[in-house]
C-alpha cells in the first residue's frame, strides 16, 4: 500500500508544522496566514499529494496540531 502525507499550517505554528512534518515523514507541507481559509488550505494539499504520485492508494492530510501516536506510520501500513 503506497501512502504520502501532507501537513496544513497556520504561519503562527510554523515550528510546531516543521516537527510535525518531519516526525511523520510529509513529502509536503502547505503554510497559510488564513488568507486561503481551511477548505482551500486541505485542498491544496490534496491536489499536490495527488499530483505528486496519482497512484498512491491513500492521501493523509494533517493539521499542525496533530497529536501523533508512536505507532502512527505502522498504523498506516496495516
């Protein structure tokens, strides 16, 4: 099963975004001062994880205040 995960962040929570990503191994990461607002941030990053590799079997978006588990990748593989 092939999977790419994205990270939607306000500017505020840049830091916290960059950690996020990096813990859960994002292939992308979209940063918004609001202008965009939520729907538009979540699909942006849906049409760049889809443009990136259209034939991956899931796409994960996370916010920048997810709490990730410490089994939160093998959970994905399963």
């Amino acid at each position: 099963m092939t999977y790419h995960i994205g990270v939607v962040a306000h500017t505020s929570r840049c830091e916290q975004a960059h950690r996020l990503a990096e813990t859960v191994g994002a292939v992308y990461l979209s940063m918004d001062d609001g202008t965009l607002g939520c729907e538009a941030s979540h699909r942006k990053v849906w049409d760049r994880l889809y443009e990136m590799d259209p034939r991956a079997d899931h796409c994960v978006v996370l916010e920048d205040d997810a709490i990730i588990t410490d089994s939160f990748r093998q959970q994905l593989d399963m």
